[in-house]
C-alpha cells in the first residue's frame, strides 16, 4: 500500500453551481484547494483527476430513468422534471448539470477504488459527499449520490464490510436508504435533530431493514444547540464501539462542516477545533480498524469562507499525515484571494480558538436528566442490542 494519500481534484467541480442566490457557492471549494496550495499541501499529497462516473457506474445506485431525466435538465434546465426532485428551489437544474455531478461522483468512485487496490492508504473528496441524493431523485443540494456510488463501487470490487460515519449537520439519508437491506455496509449517522432541521429524518429507531440489514443503520439525532463538547461526547460514546464490532475493511466519513455555529441553515454550536477533532479520530480509527483504508468526503457548509476551506484544509493534512498547527497564522496570500473573489475578510487562523477540545467520555457515567445524553442512550438502546453489543 502506498504511504501517500490521494487528493481528488479537478477544477471542472467548480462547475456543480446551483446559481448566485444558492447557498451551496462553489467558491467553497476553490477556497478550499487555494488553501491546501498556500499550506503547501499539494506537495504532501498525491493530487489526481478521476473521470466522470459513466451510466454504468451511476446505475449502481441510482435508478436509469433518473439518471435520463438528470441528462434532459442538463441540457434543458428550463425543461426540468421536478417529480425527480430536479428544478426545485433546493436543486435549481442549470446547464451542464449531469456533467458537473457525474464528476464529483467520479472523484468518490476513483478514491475508492485507489484505497481498495492499495494505491494509497488515504483519499479524500472534499467536493464529495452529496449524501442527500436518492436513487431516483435529487434531494438537499444533491443529483448523484458519490458517497453512496464509492461504497457501492467497494462492495463490486470485493470488500465485505465497509462503514460509512456521516458527521454532517444534516443526517445522510440518501446513503442510508442505499444500503438499508444491505447488512455489508454500516451507516452510522450524527446530526441535528429531525424535529428542527431538514431532512426529519434519522431518528434513532431508524436501524436498518428488517431482516439481515436489522441493525445496519445508526442514528444520532442531536438536540439544537449541541457545541463542542456534547459533540464530541456523542462521537466517541459511538462510532469507536460500533466499529470495533463490525470491524470494516474500509471506513468512508462525510465532514459537512455545516455543524459550525456560524453556518447559517443549521443550529449546532460545534467549532472548526471539534471538527478538527473528529477528523483526527476518524483517521485514528481507520488505522486501528480498517487496516488503514480511508476515503474522506465532505459534503454541506454554508459559511463558505469563515469554516469550509480551513474545515476541509485541515482534513487534507490529516489524510497527508501533515497535519495544520491550527494556531497557525494562514498565508496573507490566502486572504488576499478571499477578498479578491468574494469582498469579505478571510479568517486570520486555523483554530477558533478553543483547542485543544475537551470532552467527558461516555465511559465515565451519563446523567438521564442531560438531553445529548438521553439522545446518546436512545441510540445505544436502539442499535446496539441488534447487533448483538450492550445499550
């Protein structure tokens, strides 16, 4: 297996834009790469274009009929079928639509692949993780589902388990209904919770299809207004427990950095240092139980300057085994970009200045009076008997 870790980039990502008045602005991600550049990240990194996902890789998750009415948008936006979820105020259809999407599905796809044969311990998609998009229908920003597209391409390949953590603010619906029947894939969910946030879906009693996907799916659902702390608790009370039973030969995350507390379509308090954190634990527990295989998405984040790039910068060291000092001063050339391209003060730091971010482990008692610890048991007392572990 080679050291170096893969990022997936390709300007043409730049191109999923869902207009000037959506708040999923694809400056995020050029922001972010110009970032990686000014950390000398690049250099650290194996930076790799993969193809577009074709029809037959597509087909994998979504349904072919889908796929055609994506295609006829994208050539037509003004033509746009909304029974596919496509023209709608959430997924507006613009020109190259199919093209742009199948892209960043292709850069998931690819990393996954590379992982798999030992091309690269580490890959990361930080255009990736649309994990909102079903099979047949776009949904929450997202046409095709690249996370679900890369577990599905591991599962061809060969792998036999393969865990997918979702840490976006919103829960990773689209990844879980690909694989609710599937007891090869473990999908394990942290977000706000239903009752206030889109897509009200991710109760904790969401646990798989009955049968030998019973148990398959874990959820989450956090209390609005969950910071740093309660975060991180509900992480590692978890994920750790969860994969040390199911053991995957690969773990895929999605880091939506819209937990943040200034993102703006979400009502966490978490800070770019807790998000930090989980990155860090995430690649630790790729190595203690994946042998290593780790593919990084990212997925929402909605304040596109401030939390994003360094979110998602700080991801790619972590990946590249050079991890960002985050009271590193960021490079003056870094935020001359960021007002050039967007008339805004960039962020001076890599750190919100809460690190490093403590928490109390689960292991030393919970109270049956805190909310994020009621959420934590009724996910523990729902899942974990099903697969056989203790609530």
């Amino acid at each position: 297996m080679s050291g170096r870790a893969l990022l997936m980039w390709d300007e043409a990502v730049t191109q999923y834009d869902f207009g000037s008045e959506h708040p999923m602005d694809p400056v995020r991600l050029a922001l972010t790469m110009s970032l990686v550049r000014a950390y000398g990240l690049d250099r650290a990194v194996d930076v790799v274009a993969a193809k577009p996902a074709g029809d037959s890789t597509l087909r994998l998750v979504h349904r072919e009929d889908y796929v055609a009415a994506v295609r006829a948008a994208s050539a037509d936006p003004r033509h746009a079928d909304q029974s596919y979820g496509l023209g709608t105020a959430d997924d507006p259809a613009f020109a190259g639509m199919h093209e742009a999407s199948a892209l960043i599905a292709g850069q998931s796809v690819g990393a996954a692949e590379a992982v798999w044969r030992g091309e690269a311990a580490h890959a990361v998609n930080f255009a990736g993780g649309l994990h909102h998009a079903m099979p047949g229908a776009a949904s929450g920003f997202c046409i095709y589902n690249d996370a679900s597209l890369a577990i599905a391409r591991l599962l061809e390949l060969g792998a036999e388990r393969v865990a997918y953590v979702d840490v976006d603010v919103h829960h990773g619906d689209g990844v879980q209904a690909a694989f609710w029947e599937d007891p090869r894939v473990l999908t394990v969910s942290l977000h706000e919770h239903p009752r206030t946030l889109f897509p009200q879906t991710g109760w904790p009693e969401e646990t798989g299809a009955t049968g030998p996907g019973e148990g398959g799916a874990v959820n989450v659902a956090l209390p609005a207004g969950t910071g740093d702390a309660g975060w991180l608790r509900a992480f590692h009370a978890v994920v750790p427990e969860l994969l040390a039973d199911f053991r995957p030969q690969v773990l895929v995350t999605q880091h939506g950095a819209d937990t943040h507390f200034e993102d703006p379509l979400a009502h966490l308090a978490v800070s770019l240092d807790a998000q930090r954190a989980v990155q860090e634990s995430c690649h630790e527990l790729a190595h203690e139980y994946a042998e290593g295989r780790w593919l990084a998405l990212g997925g929402g984040g909605y304040a596109v300057v401030d939390v994003v790039p360094r979110s998602w910068t700080h991801l790619v060291g972590i990946a590249a085994h050079a991890p960002v000092d985050p009271e590193s001063v960021i490079p003056s050339s870094w935020r001359d970009e960021v007002y050039a391209r967007t008339r805004q003060p960039g962020p001076g730091r890599m750190t919100d200045g809460l690190w490093p971010v403590g928490f109390r482990d689960w292991s030393a008692g919970y109270d049956p009076a805190d909310r994020l610890d009621q959420a934590v048991l009724a996910t523990r007392k729902a899942a974990f008997p099903l697969r056989g572990m203790l609530a």
